[in-house]
C-alpha cells in the first residue's frame, strides 16, 4: 500500500522507527505496537480510501478482529482533502472524527514573540526525561493515575529508544532548570522530519516558550539533520495551528482519524 498522505507517511516513519509491526492485510494495513497497547495511534487500522455506504461497520469488525482486546478503535483513512462522505454513520458506531491539519515548512522564522529567559536544549539526563514524563502527563491530565503516567513512560522510553540512534531530538525549553516546554524532532533519512508532541506546561502558557522552542528546533534539523521539509499536524481549531504558521509553516493537506475511546 503506498501511502498518500504526508501525515500517515511520517507518522508510519515514527511507528516504524519505534519498532511497530506495520502489517499489509491486503485492502488495509495494521498497525501494532505491543510493547504500549493503549496507545490508540500506535494501535490502529489504516486505509486507503474514505469509505462507502456502509463499509464503517465492517472496518470496526476489522478492527476488533485484529485487536480483540483492544479498549478502543482507532481508523486511519489515507486521504488529503478531509472530505468524509459516511459522516451520518458515525454516532451509530460510537466513532469519533478528528480532522487535523498536516503542515509544512522548508525554512522556519523566529516567531513574533520570542521568549529569552528560557533555555532551549536537548533531552539529555535522566532527570531531564523524568521532568518529561511528568511534564506531558499534567498537559493530558490534572491529575494523572498511575497508569496514565506509565502510559506516557511507554511513550517517552520509545522516544529514547530513536533518539539514542541518531533519528530523533527531542528538546526543552528550561526556566530555572525546570522544563516547561518539549517537543520531538523525528527523521528517518530520506530528508523529512516529523515534529512531534509540542506541549507546554499550563502555568508557563501564552509566554512564547513554544513558538520560540518549534523555531529553535526547526532551526537545527535544517541546518543539522540534512532536512529540506519539517512537517507537523495541528487542530485546525486551536490556537496552536497560527503559533506554526507564524513560525513559517503553512497548511498542506488534512488528516482523517476516526476513534472510539472505552468507556469510563
């Protein structure tokens, strides 16, 4: 299955660069990534076209065939425009649909609120990684179980894992040695990198820390990393999306997920 979209193509460049299994099962592919089975995006069907009169219901039975454990479904359709005809079945399914934004830049400019009394650097000591497990578990939760911490340990030791072969950076914007905002840079080689997970601490917001830590990243993979297009995937209804575009990306596609979570 080639992959149309920029968005599935270098999210399926991370999964890859995890270690996910990327299975073709012939009009789709399965995603799989044992090693964090609540990671919905981890855990996912993809497919190449949007869906006809009632073929939602069969690509859940897919699903729950191939995760038949799974709390959740998670189905990907690998299509640019955002157009999704089958709309009216989707509360009869429980699924939810979020159509985002897939951006682009080849070049970054500092952003129009620069924030100078952070530092910005990578994710080097254990330390450093510990403050990133609690940083993105309090942007996701207030108060976050135990199990929402390990899920998002799963998540941060995977980021190690690439780092520590030379195909990802992950920084941090410090304020009194403190981080206060991270997010990764992930490329596999072939000249594109994918931003990922841009989350800012909630006391820390609307100061430019992210602004300024996308620019400052962007900055490096471009002139470091032999990267000639950064990509990053935004809600096109939230404030994030015009911080990107004033940092110099601009929209280029959009991205299709459908979702049921599990119940509380």
């Amino acid at each position: 299955m080639t992959i149309a979209s920029l968005g599935y193509r270098t999210d399926l460049m991370v999964r890859r660069l995890a270690g996910s299994l990327i299975i073709n099962r012939d009009d789709h592919l399965a995603i799989r990534t044992p090693d964090n089975p609540g990671f919905y995006w981890g855990n996912f069907l993809l497919y190449p076209q949007a869906p006809g009169p009632g073929q939602l219901a069969q690509w859940v039975d897919a699903f729950q065939a191939e995760f038949p454990i799974a709390g959740h479904v998670a189905l990907g359709i690998d299509t640019t425009d955002g157009q999704l005809d089958v709309a009216v079945e989707l509360p009869g399914l429980e699924l939810t649909p979020d159509i985002s934004t897939v951006l682009t830049t080849a070049a970054v400019r500092e952003p129009p609120h620069v924030n100078r009394d952070a530092t910005y650097r990578l994710l080097t000591s254990g330390d450093d990684w510990e403050q990133a497990v609690s940083l993105r578990s309090a942007v996701y939760d207030d108060a976050p179980t135990p199990e929402h911490v390990d899920f998002v340990r799963r998540q941060l030791d995977e980021a190690r894992v690439i780092m520590a072969t030379g195909q990802a950076r992950y920084y941090g914007a410090f304020v009194a040695d403190r981080l206060v905002a991270q997010l990764g840079v992930v490329s596999d080689g072939s000249g594109i990198a994918r931003f990922q997970n841009v989350e800012t601490a909630a006391e820390h917001r609307g100061q430019g820390l992210a602004g300024s830590l996308v620019y400052e990243a962007g900055r490096a993979a471009l002139d470091r990393l032999d990267i000639r297009e950064l990509v990053i995937v935004a809600d096109p209804d939230e404030s994030a999306i015009r911080l990107y575009q004033a940092v110099g990306f601009a929209p280029a596609e959009h991205q299709i997920q459908l979702q049921r979570t599990p119940p509380d």
